[in-house]
C-alpha cells in the first residue's frame, strides 16, 4: 500500500498524501513517488494542471519523518542525507513546474508540507490551516525552500517565524502571500472536481470557490515583530525583546527559550543568505549542505528525543547558550558540500 496516491482525474494529475496515521509526513519513497508522478505528466498533453491534498485524516502534511532522520544522524547520516537529496529535488521540481500546480493546505501544514505547496502556484488556505516552521525546537532549521520563502515575507515575519516556529491559520497565511486563496473546507470537493474537469478556467474557479477570511490577527503585531527581529545576530534580537519588556515580547522570550540556540542561528543565517538567492536551486543546494551537517549534530538528535521519542520536552542544547555558539560553528554548517557530494537537480 502506496503512502501516496497518484492518479488522474479527468484532466488532472493528482497527489493525494496517504499516511494518515503520521498526519502524512513525508518519507523517501513518497517524495520518489511524487517526482515520477510529476515527470511522467510533464511530458502528456492531456495532463494540463496538478493538484496537491489529503486523502484522509487530519492535516494536509506534518513534515518530514524525523524519527527516522534522528536515528541516522546519530550513526553515518547516509539514510538522513538521501532524504534530503530526493524531498529537495521534489521541492525544486514543484518549484520549477511549467504546468499549473494547486496545493490544498487544508489543515496541519507544516516542515516538509510547507515544502511542497509553496512552490505551487496556486496556495489554497482553509479555516483549518495550521501553517507552521517549527524546526527549531527539534536543533533542526527551515528547510524545504524556507530560506528563500520566510526571507521574502513582509518585514521581519520570516525571522520571527523561522524563530519562535509560531502557528499561522488560514487567514494569516493569506494576507501574507502564503496562501493565494481563502476557501471554507465545506466547498473544497466540489471545487476540485471542477477544476479536474475544466482546469483552463482555474483560476476563475478558484475565486468562484473563495470566501473573504477572517482578520488575520498577525497583523496587528508586525510593527512589533519589524521591531524586535530586526537584527541579524540572534543575541541582538533577544537583547530587543528583553528591552522592550511588553507581554508580547515577553512571550516570545519565553518560547524561544525553549529552542536550540545553535538552531535559531542557523535559521537566521540561512534567510539572511537565502534573502540574497538568485536561484531557487543555490538554496537548496545550501539548504542541503546545512542539513547535511545539523542532522548529525548533538542538537537535532537530543531534539528530537526530547520531543518526539521520550516526549519529556527537556532538551538539554550543546552549545547551551547563544553566546556559546561561536561564529566559526555556524560556517563551518554552512560551507560548501565536498566535490561530487553536492545536491544537484533533476
């Protein structure tokens, strides 16, 4: 039984996500799928758009599956890196698509699931969408593209959701160029098989379909967030947040308390140098050297312990604190893969 399902729907190629009981998270041979799938419809006229959703339960994609990336960063790192070769190539082809492509972001939509509808064209947001980054809590950073998606958010909204991991709904994902359109889940159904049957008038049916969203409450704190994430040093961004003793600040020290510093380091430095991408393939290419090496680093295994093993939530971070996590650490996580190890697209 296939963890993903690809078919065709009348004039349609469709991904449809099938490993509910892991609110389907990515794994190797799912993304292996998705690429086949994707290259086999390139090429067939009669394929004219791709959708993107669920099959079932809740969630649209909680991640990648980071158990099993834990586990191989604790030994060589081999099974952890062809990951993130073939889920990166997946991105970039998304990215990279000549046919129209639509992601459904119904419900949890997070790491790896963020990875694959951002590149599409079309973002569809609902009232469940829960659009979240949250990888520094595990010592890991935002992958999948989000060096270059975050870094080019209104603001600083990038930084700090690269940072706190903070959860977004549908309406916030729309009024920040997230999502493209807003649709209650209830004509969701409906509006795929319209767009399977006519997907020339896409677009006219998607704002057929849509509804105007809620008040994206984020919104009310982005002179905060443009204030006190400023800063390209992470120290810096905490000494703001600390001088600024609001209930708001304070809030956000205490989450970020809680995340690996040598993670939130990378994660600036990561939309700093993605800000500056020419290319959507440079970024991953990045992303794939950084990875490389996070994922064998003490912070991501005792992270995900913490969180998702032994569920105590006590990481215990090495380097412990901001100060200690020196500059030459974080280059030497950014420095260029080896010749002949580099991630390469399709």
């Amino acid at each position: 039984m296939s963890d993903v399902l690809t078919l065709t729907d009348h004039k349609v190629g469709r991904l449809r996500l099938d490993r509910p009981k892991a609110i389907h998270a990515l794994t190797r041979d799912m993304c292996s799928a998705m690429i086949a799938a994707l290259l086999e419809w390139r090429e067939r006229p009669e394929v004219e758009a791709v959708m993107l959703d669920h099959a079932e339960g809740r969630g649209f994609c909680a991640g990648g599956d980071v158990v099993m990336l834990a586990r191989s960063g604790a030994g060589d790192g081999s099974e952890a890196r062809a990951f993130f070769f073939e889920e990166y190539r997946l991105n970039h082809l998304l990215f990279t698509y000549a046919k129209p492509t639509l992601a459904f972001m119904d419900g949890i939509t997070m790491g790896g699931g963020v990875g694959i509808s951002q590149p599409c064209k079309y973002r569809v947001a609902t009232e469940n969408t829960r659009f979240a980054m949250p990888e520094t809590a595990i010592g890991l950073f935002p992958d999948v593209g989000g060096g270059w998606y975050l870094s080019r958010l209104p603001g600083r909204v990038g930084q700090y959701l690269a940072l706190t991991g903070a959860r977004l709904d549908g309406a916030e994902c729309l009024a920040l160029g997230l999502a493209t359109h807003y649709v209650p889940s209830l004509g969701l159904e409906d509006l795929k098989a319209r767009i399977a049957a006519d997907p020339q008038r896409i677009e006219a049916l998607l704002e057929e379909a849509s509804a105007p969203a809620p008040e994206a409450k984020i919104t009310a704190h982005q002179c905060d967030i443009d204030r006190l994430f400023a800063a390209e040093d992470y120290e810096d961004v905490l000494a703001a947040l600390e001088a600024d003793g609001s209930e708001w600040a304070k809030s956000q020290l205490e989450t970020l308390s809680s995340k690996s510093p040598q993670a939130c380091k990378v994660s600036l430095r990561l939309l700093h140098n993605g800000g500056l991408m020419q290319a959507f393939a440079d970024e991953m290419r990045q992303e794939y050297a950084v990875a490389s090496r996070v994922v064998q680093r003490h912070d991501f295994v005792e992270g995900v312990r913490a969180l998702l093993v032994d569920k105590d939530s006590a990481p215990v971070w090495a380097p412990p604190t901001p100060e200690a996590v020196t500059q030459h650490l974080i280059d030497t996580i950014f420095a260029p893969m080896p010749e002949g190890e580099e991630w390469t697209p399709l």
